[in-house]
C-alpha cells in the first residue's frame, strides 16, 4: 500500500519502494524521467531565451520550472499522488503545444509536433485509455486547426521572432527525442518484468493447484480407507441383528435387536453421506444408465419410507401421475433412490403430525424423453424463509435448536442438491414455520421400451439352491461368519476363503455355480482376482458368475469393467443374496437346456 514519505526526499528508490506494483513503478519513473528533461529543457530555454532577449519565452520557462520543480517534490514525497501529477504534467504538456504553435513560433514546427507525440504516449501510459484519448485529442487539436486556417506544417528552424533561437532550438529537439525513447524503454520493460512476474506466479499457482490436488485426492483415499475401516465391523452388527430377528426372538429381545440394527443403519448412513459427499465435491461420480419402470421403481422405495413414517405414526402417501404408470426410463436408480430417500426421511424426522406425501408428475414429453417434477411435501415443523437457501449448505440446518432437538448433520440436503446437479436439475423449497415444507425438482429422462431385470418370485414360491456350490472371499473374520450363517438358510454348499489369491487357486482346483467376491482384500483383491480368473484358457472356469460385496455405492462401473457379473452392497440382506443366487441359477439352467437342444 502506498505511503507518503518526506517531503525532504530525493531518494527515487525510496518512492520505488512504497509501491509493489511493476507497471506503477514504471509510471512513476516516466514522471520522474519526463521531470528531469522538463528542467533540463526549461533550463536551456532560460538562458538560450534570455541570451537572445526572448523574454517570452524566458516568462513561459520560468513558470513552468516552478512547475516542474513542485512536482517534482511531491513524486519524491507522495508517489501516490502520481495520477494527479500526470494530470498537471500533461495539462502543462498541451498548454505548451498551443502557446508554442499559436503565440510564439507561429506555426507547428518539430518540436511542437514531439510535443504532441510526448503527450499522447505519456498519457495512454500514466493514465491509462479513457484519459489518453482525452489528452491526445487536447494535443492534437491545435494542430489540425492550425492546418485548417494557416496551410501546412513547417518543420524548418527558420528563426521567427519569438522562436527559440539557436542552438537552444536544436537541444530542445534532441532532448525530446531522448525523453519519448526513455519513456517507452522504461514503460515496456516494466512489461516485461510484469510479464515475468506473471509467469513465476502461474508456476506457483500451478504448484499450488498440484498440491491442493494431491491433499484432495488425499483426503479422499482416507476417507474411503477410514469409511472401509468403519464399515466393515458395522456391517457385521448389521447382518447379524438380522439374522437374529430372522430367527423369532422373544419380543423384548426382538425391540432391543431393532433398536441395534436401527442405530447400525443409522450410523452407516452417516458413514455413506459423508463419502458420498466427498465423491460428488471431487466430482469422482457419474450416473449409470440403467433402464426401470420409473412408477414400480418408487413403489419399492416408498415400502421401507412408509414404514418409518408408520413408527411415526404419520401420514404417507405416494402419488404417481397415471401418465407415468407404464414409462421405463434409463437413469441411475441408486443416485435417484438417494434423492428420495434423503429427502423424505428429512421430512419424516421433521414432522411430528400430520403426514408426508411423494408425489411424481407428468410435465412434458418428447420423442425419446419425458420429464417429471418430482414432490416432497409433509406437515412438519417448516424452515423461515430467510434460512431456505442456507440449509442446503453443508452441515447446516434451520436453526440451532433444531440440531438439539431432532439431530441430523446437516449432509442430507447438502447431498441432494449436488446430486441433483449431476441430473443437471435444482432443488427448490416452499415453506413456512409450523405450517411445512415442500421440496420439488423436475428431472428429464431419457425413456426405452426394454426394462433389465428380473420380478422378484415370491417367498412361498423361492427357488431350491441346495444344488448349488458356492465361493465366498471375504478377509473380515465376522462378515465370514455372518456369510456362513445366511447361506446355512439357504441350504446350498459352500466353501470359504481369506484373500483373492486363495479365491484364485480355489478355482483352478475345483468348479463353483457361483463366486462371491468381495473388493478390498489382502494378497490379492477382489478386482485383481476376478480379471485372473476371466483370463483363464478354461471356459468352465473364466466364465464363473462372479458377485461383488462393496460398502461403495461409486464403484459399479469399475466393477463391471473388472468382469464382475453382478454386485451386493454391504450389509449383505439374505433376500437380495438369495435373489442374485436365484437368477444365476435360472440363468445356468437355461444354458445348460440350450446346449441339449443344440
């Protein structure tokens, strides 16, 4: 920041210092430089003037080396003042070009033509494109009316009356000269130097860029690794409070179990938003593009949510435009599901009566598409409208008394407004305190007439997997465990392994109907084994069904690229594992009735 100095100063690298800027110091040494020749010129002019008895020229000398002289203090005392300087500078600049054209020398001779070149560069310089147009036109209008109403420019030193005479004539002209080289050496090589400048910044941004990359990525191997680490005991407290439910537990026992897998969940919740949240900001998440019935799609959902609001005792109600009754679309249905899911269980927290409505609306079509606008609505505690635009900040909720009253962390809206980017969408909010809330976003789909997947069977008509052999990799000693106990329900055979390098050999030595894999295993992980395994000569063995366990709901792509069949999400639920199991065993049947036929 610039600072006055004494008004005793002459030191210019005094004034230098007191301004950071490159292209400001360069200013300040054009004024300075243009003073300097400005009394060497005033100078010769008093005594070349005073010599010949040109006393005019002697009066206007004079002035204007007082003139200079004070400005020349102040540049030293005040560089901060430079602009001001200028003006006066330039000011004097032109009232030299007109006096010298229309009062002394009587027409536009060499001098007064640098004149005019002098203050149209020194201003562009100092002060900048608004200015120097103002004082070039100031400059050069005397000129072009001295051309008008007397004929033609006269460079020649032809010795007028009040012309200064020589040789002060010819040192003026020289020193002029030497004035416009020095400004314009001095002006570009502060651009230079800015330039440079410039360049060892940019280095250090790009460092600076390099190494805010690398703390990202980072923090985003250790949160994968901490949420892994996290996890995967939970998702043993999990599998196993349900397996004990599943097995008829006297109804203290069963609450208490309820409450044990509800808090697991809850937790894992947590453990999921926060690495959610932390994918989408490292913009490390594409949507799949998976087809479904958009309609059956959120009557699945809407079973556990009805459920929650049930305990509640609330309202709930699901309400889908006929329209969209029978349109498959191609999307990512776990993204899609996590919309839904956060918001409503927000509104399920949040109100205490009343009720809680998801309703899906048709909005328009085209060929190939249709968009649906998409509600939320419930009767809750509603949010103040100055706060609706900060709640969808990150660990942010309505008020202070909200956190102490009802929990949460604040990730949940933070999460759906960046997933709703990613459907190239915005969230939206209507409310009003203690009357609710309706949040709404409208997302367009693409639609197909083929839907992937498979109708569930139901219960009483499960399939037999007794004949099925199965291979489970997995590391963690009690997700083993849990693994023996769910396949135990369903009466198939199977054999267990540690690592992926164990699951390998366990292939080449032997046949299995299926493979269940999980990713992040020592020796050999879960990818690793499985591109081993399709890489084998053997048909039999390189085409196993091979499923993946993932506590990750971002690593599908890199799943199926690695030759995985299918995947299962952690906790392992024992009907979604006998669903996938069912389907391979259909899928074998069928090819081993087409073989026979062929």
């Amino acid at each position: 920041m610039s600072k006055h100095l004494s008004i005793f100063n002459w030191s210019l690298k005094k004034a230098l210092e007191t301004e950071p800027d490159s292209f400001i110091k360069a200013r300040v040494r054009i004024i300075y430089t243009i003073l300097i020749f400005s009394l060497i010129k005033a100078a010769t002019v008093i005594v070349i003037g005073a010599a010949h008895e040109q006393w005019l020229q002697v009066v206007r000398a004079a002035v204007a080396s007082v003139i200079y002289i004070t400005l020349f203090k102040v540049l030293l005392s005040a560089p901060s003042r430079l602009k001001q300087l200028a003006q006066i500078l330039l000011t004097v600049g032109v009232l030299i070009i007109w006096t010298n054209i229309f009062v002394y020398a009587h027409k536009v001779n060499l001098i007064s033509v640098q004149f005019v070149f002098m203050v149209v560069l020194s201003s562009f310089y100092t002060l900048g494109s608004v200015w120097g147009i103002g004082y070039s036109i100031a400059g050069i209008l005397p000129v072009l009316l001295f051309l008008v109403f007397r004929g033609n420019v006269d460079l020649s030193f032809s010795g007028a009356k009040q012309e200064l005479a020589s040789p002060g004539y010819e040192i003026i002209v020289v020193l002029n000269f030497v004035s416009m080289v020095v400004a314009h050496y001095l002006f570009f090589e502060a651009f230079s130097v800015n330039i440079a400048e410039k360049e060892k910044l940019n280095q250090k941004l790009l460092v600076s860029v390099a190494e805010a990359q690398e703390l990202a990525a980072s923090k985003s191997n250790f949160l994968s690794t901490i949420s892994h680490e996290l996890r995967t005991p939970l998702n043993s407290v999990i599998g196993m409070a349900e397996l004990l439910i599943d097995d008829k537990p006297e109804k203290r026992q069963e609450e208490n179990l309820k409450v044990l897998q509800f808090s697991a969940l809850d937790l894992l919740s947590l453990i999921n938003n926060v690495l959610d949240f932390n994918k989408i900001d490292s913009d490390k998440v594409e949507l799949e593009a998976t087809p479904f019935c958009l309609a059956e799609f959120m009557q699945n959902i809407s079973a556990g949510l009805r459920i929650k609001a049930k305990e509640k005792m609330l309202d709930f109600a699901l309400e889908v435009d006929p329209l969209l009754d029978e349109v498959n679309i191609v999307s990512d249905p776990t993204r899609l599901s996590q919309l839904i899911y956060n918001l409503v269980s927000n509104a399920i927290k949040f109100t205490d009566k009343g009720g809680v409505t998801i309703k899906l609306e048709y909005v328009s079509s085209k060929p190939g598409g249709v968009e649906v606008l998409f509600s939320v609505t419930d009767t809750g505690i509603g949010i103040h409208p100055e706060r609706h635009d900060k709640i969808f900040d990150l660990f942010t909720q309505a008020e202070s008394s909200t956190t102490r009253k009802y929990g949460g962390t604040g990730l949940g809206l933070a999460i759906v407004k960046q997933l709703l980017g990613l459907f190239n969408s915005e969230i939206r909010l209507e409310s009003s305190p203690h009357i609710g809330s309706k949040f709404f976003f409208t997302i367009p789909f693409t639609t197909t007439t083929k839907v992937l997947g498979v109708v569930k069977p139901a219960s009483a008509d499960r399939a037999d997997l007794s004949h099925m052999k199965v291979l489970i990799a997995e590391d963690y000693e009690f997700n083993r465990l849990i693994m023996k106990m769910q396949l135990d329900k369903l009466n198939l055979t199977y054999h267990i392994v540690e690592n992926g390098l164990q699951a390998y050999e366990a292939c080449m030595s032997g046949y299995y109907d299926a493979i269940l894999m999980d990713l992040h295993m020592p020796e050999l992980d879960g990818y690793e084994a499985t591109k081993q395994i399709r890489a084998h000569a053997d048909p039999a063995k390189s085409k196993m069904p091979i499923i993946a366990f993932t506590a990750s709901v971002n690593e599908q792509q890199k799943i199926f690229d690695a030759g995985f069949n299918d995947y299962l999400y952690k906790p392992i639920n024992l009907n979604d594992l006998r669903d996938k199991l069912e389907k391979i065993s259909r899928s074998n049947k069928e090819n081993i009735i087409a073989a026979c036929a062929n």
